[in-house]
C-alpha cells in the first residue's frame, strides 16, 4: 500500500519571520494529519531555522533542488551532503522551473537523482508536458521521454527510493488544474512505462500531482487510482490551506 506524501514547494517566497510563521502554524495541525505523510520545502537559506523548528517532528523537511556535484569549485551551488546534513529527507529535482530558467534538462535530472540519493535522501523528481506539447498531442511522448531518462540513467531499482511528481507546466501557478481524469491518464501512463521495467517498483512507486492544487480539490484528486499525494506551490504557503490538503491525503 503506498502512503500518500504531500509535500510544500515554498518556491522562492518567504522571510525569516513569515517562514518561522508559518511552520509554528503548520505544526499546529500537523499532528491530526494521519492519512498521509508530510513534508515542506522552503528556500535553501531557511532549511536550518526550519529544520531546527521541525525538530523530528510530524512534518519532515526537503529541499527544492541540489547540486549534481558532491563538492567542490561551484559557486552557489548546494550539495546534497550539506542538504541531507541539515536534515532534508526529500529533494525536488527538475522541477520545470530548474529545467525552463536553468536550462535543466532529462540527463541532469536523471544525475541529480542518483546524487540525491547517493547523500541518502529521497529525490521527488518532476515531470510534465508544457501546454503547447499537450495541444499537440505529444503529452505521452513529452513525459515517456522524462521518464525513461530516469530509467536509463540511474535504473529502474533507483524509483524504489524515489517519488515522481507529474506537474503540468500548464497547471502550475496558473489556477488551472488537470481534472482528476486527465491527471490520473498521465499517472497511469507513467506508472505503466516503470512496470513494464519492474513490476513490483512500479506498483510501489508514489506519484504525486503538482499544479494548482488547493484544499477544495486536492480530495478529488487524491482519490484517484495512480494520485498518491501531491507538490503543492502557492497553498503550501498558508499553513490552513496547505493543512486542508494534507487532510485530504
Ligand atoms: P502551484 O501549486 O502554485 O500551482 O505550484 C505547483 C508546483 O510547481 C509545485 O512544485
């Protein structure tokens, strides 16, 4: 049975005082959330106060990208050893925004997984078809080529430690949402591409949605077949809405 993860994707928001807000508000809650488990990912320079305000608590914490190098000569890059010091259980890698104004493309990301989990965290790896592939009718050859670089990097075996999130560009920030059917289309063709590698990692895989999702329709997404969780942008950012969602899982 896969447990449901919803997980906050703060972006690039926030202040010391509205994040320690936040989390105190978050943490309120959290511990009635039972369903599903939850996470939150702020900006790199908040990890440390917020990790140190989660403290092995009910909200575990992730990061929002990292380097695909270990060390060294990198200026303004975070590795994944630092992360995972600091307490990151998750890390999100490609996520469109990285691959859109960072030039990140199917083989990085498929690099910066196999990092992330060299560091012993759990990569959320993201994909997801712009509107312009969806009108065209290439959202399958968009995404089956996302996911294969996955499965032809670091392998099959490494999606048993890892979580996918299908985010369509589309969908993100714009208030427009995929219907649950549309989105669970897409995760069942996911699914599917990762069982015909390896059944049993296929079927133990958590595949969230990402785009648009607020408390008054994260239950209906949620409950679709191949939806176990979802990234969440903009609502994660208001601790009542983002605790809605969780409650949802
Ligand atoms: P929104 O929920 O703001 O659409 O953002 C989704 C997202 O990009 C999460 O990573």
């Amino acid at each position: 049975m896969r447990r449901t993860l919803v997980a906050g994707n703060w972006k690039m928001n926030g202040s010391r005082a509205s994040v320690a807000e936040l989390v105190d508000g978050l943490l309120a809650g959290a511990g009635t959330v039972a369903s599903a488990e939850v996470a939150i990912c702020p900006p790199h320079v908040f990890l440390a106060e917020v990790g140190a305000r989660l403290d092995g608590g009910p909200v575990a914490l992730g990061a929002q990208d990292l380097s695909e190098h270990v060390s060294g000569a990198y200026t303004g890059e975070i590795a994944g050893p630092m992360l995972a010091e600091y307490g990151c259980r998750y890390v999100i890698v490609g996520h469109s925004e990285r691959r859109a104004y960072h030039g990140e493309d199917d083989a990085l990301v498929a690099r910066k997984l196999a990092t992330a989990q060299a560091a012993g965290m759990i990569p959320i790896a993201c994909v997801g078809e712009t509107l312009e592939e969806r009108e065209a009718g290439d959202t399958e050859t968009v995404i089956g080529r996302q996911v294969d670089a996955l499965l032809d990097g670091p392998g099959v075996v490494a999606l048993a430690s890892a979580v996918i999130a299908y985010e369509p560009v589309w969908a993100i920030g714009t208030g427009r949402t995929a219907t649950p059917d549309q989105a669970q289309s897409v995760h069942a063709f996911i699914r599917g591409r990762i069982a015909a590698r390896d059944a049993a990692i296929a079927d133990g895989l958590r595949l969230l949605y990402g785009g648009s999702v607020k408390g008054a329709n994260a239950s209906e997404l949620f409950a679709m077949q191949d939806i176990d969780g979802g990234l969440i942008g903009g609502a994660s950012l208001d601790a009542d809405e983002f605790l809605t969602i969780c409650h949802a899982g």
